[in-house]
C-alpha cells in the first residue's frame, strides 16, 4: 500500500513538474490559465489515484497478489 501511495505522489509531481515548466515556457499570464491548469493537475491526480487504489483489490478486499 505505502508503493501505491508513493507512486500516486511521484506521477502527481511529475505532472505538476511538466504542467509548471509548460506555464512557464509559454509564458502564460493570465491567473484564469493558471487556475484552470492547476484544476485539471489536480483533478487528474486524484483521478489516476483512485484508479490505481482500485486496482490494487481483488473482489475479495485482499491486496493483489501481482501488485
């Protein structure tokens, strides 16, 4: 379970890292851009996680053998 979470955590900050120094090359001004960046890393992060937290089960509720 600790792999589970510290995997979610390095994705989660590798895409902020891209999203960052994408903002940043494109030099995006505007705070609604930003925002809404920031939204949609979140968003995904916490989506890819929960899929992940999910697949790591089996029907039973027992950690996956393969995981």
């Amino acid at each position: 379970m600790l792999a589970l979470l510290g995997e979610s955590a390095l994705r989660s900050l590798l895409l902020g890292g891209v999203v960052w120094i994408g903002l940043k090359l494109l030099r995006v001004k505007n705070p609604h851009v930003h925002m809404a960046s920031w939204t949609m890393v979140l968003l995904a992060s916490s989506v890819h996680a929960g899929a992940d937290a999910l697949d790591y089960y089996d029907d039973s509720g027992e950690p996956r053998a393969d995981a």
